[in-house]
C-alpha cells in the first residue's frame, strides 16, 4: 500500500513540473496509463476477460480506457480499430492504441504510453510492459489510432 501511495505522489509531483499546458497533458496522460498499470500489473490474461481476474487484450484497453479517461470503448478489438483517427507510428502520443497481427487468425491491441514502450494484456505474462521495437512486436505492428485528444 505504501507503494502504491508513493507512486502515486510522485506523478502528482512530475504532472506539475511541466512547463507548458500541453507538456503537463501529455504528463497527465502518462500518469494515469501508469496508475492503471500499476493496478493490474501481472493479471493474468482471459479470452474474453474484463475484470482483474483476467483480462484479454480488448477487455484491458476499455478498462483502462474508462477508468483513467472516463472514456467508453467499445468492445472488441476490431470495433475500436475504427475509432478515432489513424496516426502514423511516428507520431504516436501516451494514450493512443497501438495494433498488432500475431496471426492471421487475430488482432492483438495495447496502449502505447511512450518512449517506445505499450501496455497490454499478453497470452503468456498478462498485463505488462512491451516495447514498440521489440523483435516480436516490431514485426507484428500494423497500425495506431489516436482517440484522445491529448
């Protein structure tokens, strides 16, 4: 618990370092993908989960998505490919979701929360860290949507 609090102080202390209000957005944004990965950090991954017994990939984005932005998306992976607005790996922002084709068979979402790195709902480790250029994930990429408006 002390942990946590302290975490929690900390980006409260960094979110108010920022110098310009659009540095302290972007701040913000990856002060609360934080806090929410620091929740569920570990769950274990659940086709079809939604609660923090277990999780799939989709069921971890809207949950994070609701609990950190107040932002209800929906479903599934395929209906929240469609929302927002396309941007272009290069560009990505803390809160945009970040896509991936592991096979053929599926789609595989995170979100990216900067400096290369998403977070997501794995088969093997359950919600962690991964990084954009990662060998696996590097290949697997396929495309990103921006849906705050950050």
């Amino acid at each position: 618990m002390r942990k946590i609090i302290f975490i929690l102080l900390s980006l409260l202390f960094l979110s108010s370092c920022g110098s310009s209000k659009n540095a302290t957005s972007v701040l913000s944004t990856q002060n609360k993908l934080e806090i929410e990965y620091q929740k569920y950090k570990g769950i274990p991954y659940k086709y079809g989960g939604t609660t923090s017994s277990g999780f799939d990939c989709s069921g971890f984005v809207n949950t994070v998505y609701f609990n950190a932005f107040k932002y209800d998306l929906p479903r599934t992976t395929t209906l929240m490919s469609k929302e927002g607005s396309a941007v272009n790996k290069s560009k990505l922002k803390p809160g945009d979701l970040v896509f991936f084709r592991p096979s053929k068979k599926y789609l595989h979402m995170g979100i990216y929360i900067g400096n290369g790195q998403f977070i997501h709902s794995s088969t093997s480790k359950g919600i962690i860290k991964s990084r954009l250029d990662n060998v696996y994930w590097k290949d697997k990429y396929r495309y990103s949507r921006r849906v705050l408006k950050n």
